[in-house]
C-alpha cells in the first residue's frame, strides 16, 4: 500500500509505504487537546517507511506517561501530521486527519479511553483498553 497527506497549506506532505504497523484511536488528554476533539485517530509505521516533504518544526514535550514525546507541525499553517516517542519506538505516527484519503484508517483498538469524555461514543466492535493495548495485541 502506498498513503499519502499533506498539512492544511500543502507545504509539508508525506507518502508511507507499506501497511501500518498500528491504527489506533488515542483517547488521553494529550491527544484530546492536540485534536481538539475526544481522540485522536493515529496510524503507526516505520520511521524508515515514510518519506516527508518540506519542512516540519518538532515539539519536544513529556507525553502522560512520562517519557519524552515530540510532535511535528507544519511551520507555516500549524497543522499537526506525525508524532514519535519512547512510547512507540521505530515509528512514526501518522494523524489520520492529514491523509489524501482517510478512509484508509481501520482502527485496531481504541487506547486509554479511561480518560474519554462521556460523550465520546466509540464502537462497540473496536477492542477498548483503559491504557495502552496488551503488549501481544
């Protein structure tokens, strides 16, 4: 499979290769406050596997798990495309929102929905876990 996406401006873009390691609905407060909405929907691939455009400003910030995090933005529009983090070693997360076509995205789990507001209604079909997924999910 070949996924591509692009910031809101079109001055970043992306293209991954090969099928994502994980597709998962992240429900902390991290996610929440970086989307604006009850989760974030995130595609994992390896970091060697996908190739950007343009250039991304990196933030540096503790994720609620403690370990370090960073988060990329374009510089020019400000839209969030990728995420990467101890909590995900190898990867390099993809916001589903910034796909050329995001019904690509098939969840795999919905995570740490312990934090998910009450209005947040996820499919009954999708796994749910309060935290991260079992490490043999």
């Amino acid at each position: 499979m070949h996924y591509t996406g692009a910031c809101l401006c079109g001055a970043v873009s992306y293209a991954a290769t090969g099928e994502p390691t994980m597709q998962y609905n992240c429900h902390c407060r991290d996610c929440q406050r970086m989307s604006g909405a009850g989760y974030l929907p995130i595609m994992g691939f390896p970091q060697a596997a996908v190739a950007i455009t343009g250039d991304v400003h990196w933030y540096l910030r503790t994720a609620d798990s403690g370990r370090p995090a960073s988060e990329g933005f374009c510089p020019t529009c400000g839209a969030r495309l990728f995420g990467q983090g101890e909590g995900v070693p190898g990867l390099m997360l993809v916001m589903v929102g910034t796909l050329d076509d995001p019904a690509l995205f098939r969840p795999d789990a919905n995570i740490y929905t312990r934090s998910a507001p009450v209005w947040d209604a996820m499919d009954g079909a999708v796994p749910a876990y309060e935290g991260d997924p079992p490490a043999d999910f």
